[in-house]
C-alpha cells in the first residue's frame, strides 16, 4: 500500500502555523498519484549520466581529484559580500546566508567535476529512470541521519520538492515535476511531465533536502535566528545577520566516507565574513583576516597583491580550472522590448561603435579575450560556415534569417588601428541612415525629429569604466547616451518592469547550458520578471532551436543546435559581447594543502583542500 506524500507526522504546533503552510501540507496529502511502481522491478545504479558513461564505478573509493588522506582540522575565513538576514529554506523576501544550504544540508545527488553531465549519488545510493523516463526514482541512503539523529527518508524528498513547487520561483523551475510519489521510507519516485532531460537532473541536484519533521512545527517562510536541524558535513554554529557566519565541521557525518565525499570538507571550522565593499575585501585580505580572494577586476590582479607576504612566499597568485562556466562574462544589453532597438541595422551599428580591443589594452591590461560566441571556447561555438546538422535544422527558415548567417563566418571586428575603427564608424553611419534615421544638427533624430537618446541602468561604480568611453564613440553617431546610477532595490524594481534602455551584465552559463537557454533566449522569457533574459531576446527559429537542444538525446545533436543558436543570436546583434568568460583568478594566503590536480569542469575548491599546520606556522602576520 502506497504512503500519503508526506506522511501523516504532523505536530500538534501545526495550529500555530500559517494558514498557507498547512494548505501545502493538505494538497500534498490528497494529491493523486501516478501509476503503479514496483521497486523490485527498477534497475538501480549509483549515479546517472548524460551523453557518456560514468567515469566512475561502483568499486570506486574515491574522486581522483580528491585526496581521500587528507587531514581534517583548522579553519578557513572566507569573505561574502552578501548582507545576507535569513537562513529559512523558504524566505524568498531575504538574502540567504552563504552555505546555508550547501554546507549544513545534503543533495539526493551530486555533479561530478571531471565529467560534463555525470552525476552520483549522495543522500540517494541509487538512482533508477522508468522505461518510458517519466518517472525518476531515488533510494535513500540506508544510513542518511539529520543531525538530531532522526533518518532522511522519502518523507523529506517529497516535503522538499511540495514546497519548492508551492513557491512562487519554485513552481517554475520545478514544474517539470508533476507528482511526488512516496513509495516506502526509502523510495521515492519524481513523476514527470515530459521525458527526463539533464536540465530536470541538475534542477535535482540543485535542491537540498529540507527536514519535514522539523519545518512542519517551523514556519519555513519567516526569517529566523533560529538555526534549523541540518544533515550535511557542517553545522551552523553561529551567525550574526549582515555580519558573519560560522560552521562547524560534524564529526559523526553520516556520508563522510562515501564516493562524492572521502577528501572533502576537511577544515573544523568555516567561517563568511561580511565585507560590502570589494576593496575592503581587498585590504582584509592583505592582512590576513581572510584567507582567499577571487578578483573579478583584473586591474587589481595586476598590481594589488605585489606586497611583502608576496615576496616571502606567504601569498600565491592562482588560477583555476572551472569549465562548467562558460559563455560571455560580460556584455552590452539592449532592451529589445523598445522600438528604436526593433531594427537588427541599428543593433549592429551600436555594436560597431565598441572598440574593444582599446578598451582592453588601455582599462584591463590586454587580460581580457573577446567573446566571439555565446559559448566561446567550446564545442557549442558557431565556427566558419554552419555544418550540415547545422543546416538540416536552419534551412527551413532561412526566410526568417539574415542571408549572411548561411554565406559568412561571423567574427566580430577587431580593431587595431584608429583607421579601421574610423571604418566602423562610417559603416554604423551608414546603417543608422539605412535603418530610417538621419542626421540633424549633429544629432541622430527619427522621421518626426525624436533624438535617439539612451540610458544605462547601473548599481555598480566599475560601469562607468567601461561605459564613458563607449559613450565618445556613441556621440560620435550622434546618440545622447547616460547613466542612472541606483541601488539594488530599485535596480531590480527596474528590470522588473524593463523599465531600461540598456545595461551592462553578464551572461555567463553553466556547460551543458540546456537548463538556462530557454530562461535566457526563448520568447516564453521575455515577460517574466527578473528573468535571465533581460534584453527581451525573442524569436521564433531560437524558440525552436532552444526546443531541439532541450530534447537532444546525444553529444552531436546538442553540438548542432547549440551552434545554430549561436549563430542566430551573434547575426541578431541582440547584445554586445565583451569579454569571454575565463579561468578565476585566485589569490590565497599559502596556508593549505590541495589536491595533486584540479577537475577540469568542477574542481573541489575550496572543501577539497586542507589545513596545513607545517606551511601556517611559517606565515608570522603583524598583529
């Protein structure tokens, strides 16, 4: 006989919750559930992959990217420029603390770092996908606890994605879940709506597994000090909000010794400090009151950390491997939801006006490399002219399509002279006419003499750098161009209402980025607030190429839809590409043990390196 979904273990508080907690708890117990499953009759593994075989089997002791000797002890400070006020699962209206859920709570599965879409087992020890792949079954680890003791069980999976779905953010990027069915205390079955994809297996592993025996007596929307029961490697052992965080590291963790795990989580104690300002980061950095920075601005890569600790060693300068992001760090949006970016002549023009090359020798030190795709430096990027699998999906449209996307490479220019770039000047002239616009009065005015003006949104200062001097060029055409400079409250008020002409932002995605094209390009996007897509990016033939890659079934058919993809949106001139997304750079005080190699895609940075007592002793900071 099957269990209702989530069990009947309510607590006699269920009174004093709210009325919409209660009204969860009461639709999940009546929901109907899909057809009969049999868990004799599935065909359970560890893990579960896309495209490949698993690297790993299941005599396998460990991730070779792991040391699985690694000694546990010491303590690692990190800095988080989150003001975060909340550590409730549920609390979409605060910012969460960092770790909160990836440190103090466990996954039913995890991405492994040297594979693109393999993925193993961490609260589940098996894994099984019905024949029809309609439905995707979990077994619970037979020795999963809570760290009050209590067992994980199927209750919790089934309270956990219940109440993701009954959000607001949660009903969209769960609604490939139909039903949550359980099927005893240890299995518990993902009823579909449309066959299974990798993007529904990396919303999975995405989600921890939240405590149904303690958020059925705690109200998990309403922000609380009170730290919840946990199950994963560490434990909250105090946090002051817009502060710090602190965890402690569990020494009876159940899955300490399990695959995913033997080698990671090995300092006693992590801690997040609450820096609001990067360049205050910096300078705690440099007097060791945190121990690791990743710089985003390469102007302080360059020079910053050219001090003393430098010189004696005692600081290194890194850069690692983290091939899972890919894509475009960042790029010039246009709000093409407005009129006067309607025509892809006046895009291109916009786009011809940026010199990157100077921008890039004279701001960033030539650090920087231009994002020539959407997926620059891999497999998906659109090269030369479109392959045949290429064509076989865009010939039907070449109605819709610009005539150079089938006959041209696309490349955009490189300027290295003031002549070439006075070249693409006259050539966005020329568009600018083509498109219905003229010149008057050194201004760029439409048929009924309206100036074309345009009005960056920013909350970040570094904008300008890169901003003002665009705006030079933007003058040259004749176009007005501003910043309104806000905070982040009304910077995300704005977008919400695509109340912008333009801004800067990034556009980077994870590989393989099936789970984020149809967020960031496809027309069913453009009207969700605070979407990925923010220039309003929509067209048909994207629309059906974002379908195609989301069905693909092997390695060739993402290639070639993803290529296509690539080419329609560099020939839309949607957006400026600036600089592609690259290898962190990481300064960290030289005080660790670390892995003999870093994972090419996801590297274990930093839970799987280690304290070193031999190494610390020799760093002497002032005091």
């Amino acid at each position: 006989m099957r269990k209702a979904l989530l069990g009947t273990r309510i607590s006699s508080r269920k009174d004093k919750l709210p009325l919409r907690i209660l009204a969860l708890f009461a639709v999940c117990s009546s929901t109907s559930l899909a057809g009969e499953l049999n868990v004799e009759e599935l065909d359970f593994d560890h893990g579960i992959s896309f495209f490949h075989e698993m690297k790993y089997s299941t005599d396998a002791s460990h991730l070779e990217y792991l040391n699985p000797n690694a000694p546990k002890g010491g303590k690692l400070i990190e800095a988080t420029q989150l003001n975060f006020n909340s550590i409730s699962p549920g609390d979409d209206r605060g910012v969460q603390a960092p770790g909160a859920f990836w440190l103090a709570l466990d996954t039913l599965i995890i991405r492994a770092g040297d594979e693109v879409s393999s993925f193993y087992g961490r609260l589940a020890d098996g894994i099984a996908v019905t024949d029809d792949q309609m439905s995707l079954v979990f077994r619970i680890h037979q020795n999963a606890r809570w760290h009050d003791g209590t067992p994980i069980t199927s209750n919790d999976v089934a309270f956990t994605f219940n109440f993701r779905k009954s959000q607001v953010t949660g009903a969209l990027w769960f609604a490939f879940i139909q039903e949550v069915e359980v099927l005893d205390d240890r299995h518990v079955a993902l009823h579909l709506a449309e066959p299974l994809t990798l993007n529904h297996v990396i919303m999975v592993q995405f989600s921890p597994i939240l405590p149904e025996h303690y958020w059925t007596v705690h109200d998990p929307l309403v922000t609380t000090k009170e730290i919840p029961v946990g199950s994963g490697p560490y434990r909250i052992k105090s946090v002051e909000f817009g502060r710090f965080i602190e965890y402690e590291r569990v020494e009876d963790y159940w899955g300490q010794d399990i695959l995913v795990n033997r080698g990671r989580y090995n300092f006693d104690t992590v801690r997040y400090d609450v820096y609001r300002d990067a360049t205050i980061i910096r300078e705690a950095f440099r007097k060791g009151l945190i121990d690791h920075w990743t710089e985003q601005d390469v102007r302080y890569w360059h020079s910053a950390y050219d001090i003393p600790a430098m010189e004696k060693g005692w600081i290194k300068k890194i850069r690692r491997n983290f091939g899972i992001e890919i894509g475009i760090r960042r790029a010039i949006a246009f709000n093409n939801r407005l009129e006067k970016f309607n025509d892809r002549r006046v895009r291109q023009a916009l786009t011809l006006a940026m010199d990157f090359e100077w921008q890039n020798r004279t701001l960033h030190f030539g650090y920087h490399t231009r994002a020539h795709s959407y997926f620059p430096d891999t497999e998906l990027a659109a090269t030369e002219l479109p392959s045949a699998d290429e064509l076989e999906l865009l010939d039907p449209y070449r109605d819709q399509l610009p005539p150079e996307l089938f006959v041209e490479e696309f490349r955009y220019s490189e300027v290295k002279t003031p002549e070439q770039h006075r070249a693409n000047m006259l050539q966005a002239r020329k568009l600018l006419i083509d498109a219905g616009w003229k010149f008057q009065e050194g201004k760029l005015v439409d048929k009924d003499g309206n100036p074309f003006e345009m009005e960056f949104l920013s909350r970040d200062q570094e904008d300008f750098r890169v901003l003002l001097p665009y705006f030079q060029q933007l003058e040259q055409l004749g176009i007005e161009a501003t910043v309104r400079f806000v905070d982040s409250s009304q910077f995300n008020n704005r977008i919400r209402s695509f109340k912008f002409d333009a801004l800067l932002k990034n556009s980077d995605v994870l590989l393989p980025p099936m789970i984020e094209l149809m967020s960031t390009y496809h027309s069913s996007s453009v009207d969700e607030p605070l979407s990925r897509n923010t220039p309003g990016i929509s067209h048909p033939v994207l629309d059906h190429l974002i379908e195609k890659a989301n069905s693909a079934s092997t390695m060739p058919e993402i290639i070639a839809a993803c290529r296509a993809i690539d080419r329609v949106l560099l020939w839309g001139f949607y957006t400026i590409p600036l600089n592609a997304v690259d290898r962190p750079r990481t300064v960290h005080w030289d005080k660790f043990g670390r892995p003999e190699f870093e994972s090419r895609y996801w590297p274990a940075f930093p839970d799987g390196w280690w304290w070193d007592d031999e190494k610390a002793a020799r760093i002497k900071l002032e005091q």
